[in-house]
C-alpha cells in the first residue's frame, strides 16, 4: 500500500513538472514577445528628472518574466511619488494599490505603488533606507508577466 502512495505522489510530481514545462506552449504564449511589452511599456514612462538609470534587471523563466529598471535619485517619495503620479496619469494609467513594504518585519520607509492599464500592470518601489553599499538605488520601475 505505501508503495503504491510512492508511486502515485511521484507520479503526480512528473505530471506537474511536465505541465510547467509545456504550459507556454499550451497557451501559444511567445516570452520574448511578452518581455518586449513589458519594455515597451516601462520605455514610454518618462523618467523623473535627476534621476540617473543604474541597472535594468530582466529575469525570464518558462512561464513569466520581469523587467526592472533601477534607478538613483536624491529624492524623498513624495517627490518621487508626485512626479510618477502625474506621468502615470498623462498616459492613461490608473493607481490601484499603494503599501508600505517591511524589510525583514521593519518599517524603514519602502513603498510599493501599483498601476494598471488595461490587463497590464507596473509597479514603483521606493526603497527607504535598506540600502546596502554594494547595491545602492533609491526606486524601481518596473513590471512582470506570467502566464
């Protein structure tokens, strides 16, 4: 009887595993595509004056991928979150979420603020103070895809 548990959950496994591997082509979804909306998208934001672009972080899996653009600017949030609010709204994107993000159960001032346009959705982080000397950036623009 156990045995045929084993063989069961391990065949369950294999199911899932190769239904992930597949799950792009069952829906016909092209990534690459998928990331150049993403691109597309984060490319029309105009970026905030005295900002300088540190980084773009894509990471691209089976099923999804995310685009991240880094920036460093000695701006508070409000200034930073007036700017975006403003250029969000120039092109047509609505505000759907804002919330304080804890660091390891901290408050240390970071915020997420969300936008949706259509079924697409992008997403500003401030980062309060977890700066870390090696990977300092003070907000991100950016938006993921998933299938």
């Amino acid at each position: 009887m156990f045995r045929r548990f084993k063989i069961g959950i391990f065949l369950l496994v294999l199911v899932i595993l190769s239904y992930e591997a597949v799950k792009p082509t069952l829906y016909h979804v092209d990534i690459a595509q998928e990331e150049m909306k993403i691109k597309a998208d984060l490319n029309e934001i105009q970026i905030m004056p005295g900002s300088q672009l540190k980084r773009v972080d894509v990471i691209t899996k089976s099923a999804q991928t995310h685009v991240d653009k880094k920036f460093i600017a000695f701006f508070s949030y409000h200034e930073i979150n007036d700017y975006y609010e403003n250029e969000m709204k120039r092109l047509g994107w609505d505000k759907v979420e804002e919330k304080d993000i804890k660091i390891w159960g901290k408050d240390k001032g970071s915020k997420e603020i969300r936008y949706r346009k259509n079924e697409r959705e992008v997403y500003l982080y401030y980062r309060g103070a977890d700066q870390s000397r090696d990977d300092f950036w003070t907000y991100a623009i950016g938006a993921s895809w998933k299938l």
